[in-house]
C-alpha cells in the first residue's frame, strides 16, 4: 500500500504528475514498459523492486532513472507513519536535487 499512498499523497502537488504501479502480478496495477517511457523518474520503496524492473524490462531499465526510498511493506493504505515516512524520503531527495527541480515535472498522460 505504499505506492498507492505515495500517488494519493502527492497526486494535488503541482510539482509532480504521478502514477503508481507495482512489479508483482498480484499489483492492482503492474507496472508495463509505457510506464517506464511515460516517466522521467521511477520511485521505487524498496532496492529489490529496482531489480525487479531491471529484470523486467531489460531493454528501458538502462534508460530509467530508478531512485529507491528503502521503505519497508509493514504499513497499510494512508498509515500515518507511513505517510510522514513516505514524505520525509521523498522530499530530501527533491531537495537535495537528486530530482532536479526543472526536470520533476513528469510527462502528462496524453504523451503515453
């Protein structure tokens, strides 16, 4: 429930568009390759699933920015802790300009 909680999050921010998408088949939406050539950035919660899409789509994971929150899955849906967690990695790395600010506005929906 982490990345749909980070999607609702931050779905009004004007500084971002935003999608979630999951790697396993069990996802209420798994992620495909429009996804990864949609987005500027991929934000994963945890290193393993940055491997997952490495093995999943070969191909475009060279051309993927794929940044990792390391986020465990111990929350559920809108959790509290785990929005101030979700907030307090995802902002220091906005801040620290490992997004940079002119590039994290992500392609709008009409492009895919």
């Amino acid at each position: 429930m982490r990345s749909p909680t980070a999607a609702s999050i931050y779905a009004a921010d004007k500084r971002f568009n935003v999608k979630s998408a999951g790697v396993d088949q069990s996802a209420e939406k798994v992620v495909k390759k429009e996804d990864l050539e949609w987005a500027d950035y991929v934000i994963t919660m945890e290193k393993e699933q940055a491997h997952k899409l490495q093995s999943m789509f070969p191909e475009q994971f060279p051309q993927t920015i794929v940044l990792s929150l390391f986020i465990p899955d111990q929350y559920q849906f809108m959790q509290p802790e785990l929005i101030e967690e979700l907030k307090s990695h995802f902002e220091y790395i906005y801040q620290a300009r490992i997004i940079p600010t002119e590039m994290a506005k992500e392609k709008d929906d009409d492009e895919m």
